[in-house]
C-alpha cells in the first residue's frame, strides 16, 4: 500500500447509494498520488460523476472516507466546504461554464475575488496564468468572442488561479472540435509536466492515452482496471 502522506486523494470503501437501483459507487477504493494525471474511464452510469462529486465535496459517500490533500472531505461543514472548494481544487468542465458578461481577465480573477485575495495581486497571477497559457491577447476579450480551444484555457487558468493542488476536469474536450481538443490534451500535459495533479472524467480514450499518467476503468461503482501508463 502506498505511503497515505504522499496520496493527495485517499478514498477508502467508499458506497454511495440512491433511494433507488444498485449503488452508484459500490465499495471504492483509490489512492492517487501528488504528480499524477489520472484519467477515469467508464461506460455512461459507472459511477464517474459520482466519484468526482466525492473529490469535489459536492455528495457525501453513504459510507467510506474521501480525504483530499489531507482533509476529510466527507466530513466537512458547509463553510469550510466552501473553503475546500476554493482553495484546494480547481475545476474544468465541459461547457466551460464561464460568465459571458466578464471579460476572460474578470472571469479568472473571480476565485480570487471569492477567497479576498487583494486585487492588485490578483491581477499579477491573473496576468501571469493568462501569459503562461498562451491567451494573454484575450485577456480583455468576452468568451463568446473566443473559440472553444481559447474558453476552455480561459477556464483552466480560472481552476488554477489560487494554486489549488488539485485539478479536477469533467469531460474537458466534451465540446470541443478536434483541433480545439488537441490543444487542450496539449495543455493539460504541460500542466502535469510542471507537477499539477490531475484528476479528469472523459470518454474521450485519446485525451486518456495522450495526457494521463495513469488511467483507472470503472464498472459498475467499482474500479475494473487501473494502468499506469506513463512515469514522469
Ligand atoms: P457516470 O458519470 O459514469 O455516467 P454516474 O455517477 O452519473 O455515472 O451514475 C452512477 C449510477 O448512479 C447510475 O446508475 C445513475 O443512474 C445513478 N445515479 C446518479 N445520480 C443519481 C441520483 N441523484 N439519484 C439516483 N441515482 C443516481
């Protein structure tokens, strides 16, 4: 068993069960270290969005221990969930769900905005990630003048913005043309290679095989198979 001071996620005998049908997620265990880029896998219904909402501390396991970078995550109140969540992980998703009414810049800076970081050094990370993944020219563009490739780093530059050591990504090329998906593979390696830890749900096996480190397969609320694919 690996050495739990070095997994930033520890789940332990998680079940999470509905009111109805089998359990979503049926006694789940997974360590993942810090430095991983780890791609879960799985058919639709195998239990993926239920793991993530766990790491994410958005559903409670009916049993079992999440524990994210040392905090159980299943434990938390209200308020130091949200401080979890704001501080701990960052999140990507499919749609990007930036806010249309801000330019890219305001759209980044809002996490920091949230955890009362002052705004002149707000606007130094902010500058900084918008250089460092390549969309500083749009830094005062809308999103809807942006393509899908350039909104999902918008929205990736957002997830980081408070340094969170983990990044969560929920289909994060789901709506992306092939070109736009390719930079985002791109992107998330890079991010990994400069030692983010990473934690993204995809059916899309080309986003798996080109920019995890490791991949783990769900089945039925458990894990069916779990490969390391890449050692960096
Ligand atoms: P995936 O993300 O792999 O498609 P999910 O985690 O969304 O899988 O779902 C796993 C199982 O849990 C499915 O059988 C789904 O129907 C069930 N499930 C998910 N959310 C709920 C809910 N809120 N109420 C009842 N059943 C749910």
């Amino acid at each position: 068993m690996e050495d739990p001071l070095t997994a930033i996620i520890e789940i332990r005998d998680v079940r999470k069960r509905y009111d109805e049908g089998p359990p979503a997620l049926d006694g789940l265990n997974l360590q993942v270290r810090a430095g991983e880029a780890l791609a879960v896998l799985g058919p639709s219904g195998s239990g993926k969005s239920t793991l993530l909402n766990m790491i994410a501390g958005l559903d409670k396991p009916s049993e079992g221990a999440v524990t994210v970078d040392g905090l159980r995550v299943d434990r938390l109140g209200e308020a130091a969930l949200a401080r979890y969540r704001r501080e701990r992980i960052g999140m990507v998703f499919q749609f990007f769900n930036l806010l249309d009414d801000l330019t890219a810049e305001d759209n980044v800076l809002l996490p920091a905005q949230l955890a009362g970081v002052p705004r002149a050094r707000a606007r130094a990370r902010a500058a900084e990630l918008l250089d460092q993944l390549g969309i500083a020219r749009h830094a005062r563009a809308f999103p809807g003048r942006l393509s899908g490739g350039e909104r999902q780093r918008v929205a990736v530059a957002r997830a980081l913005m408070n340094r969170p050591p983990l990044l969560l990504a929920d289909e994060p090329t789901g709506a992306l043309d092939s070109a736009s998906a390719a930079d985002v593979r791109e992107l998330l390696v890079d991010l990994n290679r400069n030692g983010q830890t990473i934690l993204l749900v995809t059916h899309d096996t080309a986003l798996a095989a080109s920019s995890a480190t490791r991949t783990i397969e769900l089945m039925d609320g458990r894990i069916s198979r779990d490969v390391q694919t890449v050692t960096r």
